[in-house]
C-alpha cells in the first residue's frame, strides 16, 4: 500500500481506533455519558471491547475513585457474593480475620465494571438491584448496612431482553442497568474499521518488540474480507502472533496467514460464491476469480499446478495475475 493509500485508513478518532460512523456517534455517546453518572449496559458480541468502553466512560468521568471490575462468569456462584459485597468475621470458613471489603466497597466514589451480568445467578441480581435502588450493601455474615457511591457499568454478550423472557433474568433489574445502553456491533458490520485497526495493532506490537514486519496487498484483502468470529480481540491476538513469531522484515502473505496463524481463513476463502449486495457482472466475476487464484496459490507453487488446477493455460493465470493485481507467493 502506498502512503496516500495507507494515510486514509488511519483513525481520525482520537479516542476509539476506527473511521465507522458508529465510532464517530460512539466517541460523542462515550462523552456525553461519562460527565453523569448515569448507570451503563453495554452489549456486544465477545471481543467488541466492550472493556475499553467502560474504562474510557470512567476515565473522562468526574469520580475521584478507582475502575474496579468484576467478570461475574469467572467465579464460582458461592463465591461471587462475596467478592461483591465483602464479608465480616467468621462469615464462612476460612474467611479473613477481621471480614474483607468487597468490590463494591473497593470501588466506592468511583466505578464497579460488571462484565458478563447475565450469567450472574437469580438470587445475586435480587442483591444487586437492592444496590442500585437503596445505595447501600450488606456484607456477607454481616447485619449493618453500608452506603456507598458506585457507579455501576455492566456488560453482556448475551441478549438480556430475551432472558427476561425466558425468566432467566430479572425484569426489573433489567430496567435498572439499561438507563443507558449501548450496543457495539461486531466488526463484520463496521468492515471501515477493520483497516484503522490494522495499521494500530502492527504499530503498537511493531513498537513494543522492536521489529518491522509487511503486508501484502493480498493480505489487506483477506483482513477486509474476513468475518472476525473473535472481532477486535481476535485481530490484536492474530497480529502479535504474527509479530513475534515471523522472522524480522518477513512480508506476511495469504500463504503464510491462512497455513500457519488463520485456519478460519481457508473456509472463507473456499466457501461456496455468495453474493449479500448488488454490483456489477464484471466486479462479481473478478471477486470469484480473485478468490479461485489465491486459494490455488496457496496450494500449489508452480504457474502450471496453479494453471491445471484451474484448467485454464499458464499465460492466462500470467495475465489475470496482472490483471487483477495479485503478487506471487
């Protein structure tokens, strides 16, 4: 990619990384949000960095205390209740002499991240909407109540609105967390944000392990073109990988990406023709073959095992390789 190219992709957010109208209203919401505080749902597929978010909105809120989060899927049921609201002397055994604070109480004139809120257990929500509505807790093995000053930020890849439904999930506590919710689509729906991140993460893993690494034109098409099941955590994870485990100024290449580091890729590459938008005979008909000449140099290394594979003449795979600006692997 030249520098002109390369210079469009690069994020005009200052805030979050990507070009997608979503991430410019996001940017706006994120703002808007943090100056109240105003109870936070954030929804989203695994990956979406629905972190980021919360820790952005308590960065530029006007609390004085500390980020503390809590993934209420990581730990086990009986011990989830106390790492939220603490626990007193000869609680349980085992417990600390003299009881421990909990994360609510650690988190207090600052912000409590409660990541994976739906898979917390029906009588826990009970106890936490006690919190939201009355601003106090009670410690486990305890009788006083306490008032706190938390904010409350939760998340959840799971539809929380078809759990209530289901009576999986209270409906009022439900109300309760979604004052302001906000949804981040997965990346496969914001493809102009695909690029941004790109170009962050080989500079940030560029930086941090002192190396230089390329991408091959062919390469930026496969990013654009695939799905991301993982979505940005996926492609930060893949491009680190692909930092510290190539050797110094090795081109990374289809080849290279789809053996080694993205099986998923091949199935992408080899999924049977789709079309989800209209476009011309003649772009339709350079996507498929674009596709056809990349899955069969990613199999074979010779112009005529490319050629035979495709049942066409060596200078035809010559001239389409020119023609529709594909590198030899």
């Amino acid at each position: 990619m030249n520098a002109t190219t390369i210079q469009q992709y690069r994020p005009k957010n200052e805030i979050f990384v990507g070009n997608s109208q979503f991430m410019k209203d996001l940017t706006k919401k994120v703002m808007q949000v943090a100056a109240y505080d105003c109870t936070v749902l954030l929804m989203g597929e695994s990956g979406t960095g629905k972190e980021l978010i919360a820790n952005t909105i308590h960065k530029f809120s006007k609390r004085p205390g500390h980020m503390i989060k809590i993934n209420c899927g990581a730990i086990p049921e009986n011990l989830l209740e106390s790492e939220l609201f603490g626990y007193e002397h000869g609680a349980f055994t085992g417990a600390k002499t003299g009881g421990k604070p909990g994360k609510f109480e650690e988190a207090d004139n600052g912000t409590l991240f409660l990541d994976e809120i739906g898979d917390m257990q029906l009588h826990l929500q009970v106890k936490l909407l006690r919190v939201l509505q009355e601003k106090e807790i009670i410690r486990v093995g305890g009788s006083k109540t306490k008032k706190i000053n938390t904010r409350i930020i939760a998340a959840t890849n799971k539809n929380l609105y078809n759990m209530v439904q289901e009576g999986k999930f209270r409906e009022d506590l439900f109300y309760r967390l979604n004052v302001v919710p906000i949804t981040i689509p997965p990346l496969r729906e914001r493809r102009e944000d695909i690029m941004p991140l790109l170009l962050h993460f080989k500079k940030k893993y560029e930086k941090k392990y002192n190396t230089k690494r390329r991408c091959s034109p062919e390469v930026i098409k496969l990013f654009l073109s695939y799905d991301w099941p993982g979505n940005v955590r996926e492609m930060e994870n893949l491009i680190e990988r692909l930092i510290v485990t190539m050797e110094p100024k090795e081109t990374i290449t289809p080849k290279i990406l789809i053996k080694d580091y993205l099986s998923i890729a091949r199935q992408q590459l080899e999924k049977d023709v789709s079309v989800h938008r209209l476009m011309t005979l003649k772009e339709a008909t350079d996507k498929v073959e674009s596709q056809l000449i990349n899955m069969a140099m990613s199999r074979y290394k010779t112009l005529k095992e490319i050629a035979n594979a495709l049942g066409v003449d060596q200078s035809t795979i010559c001239r389409k390789l020119k023609q529709l600006n594909i590198q030899r692997i």
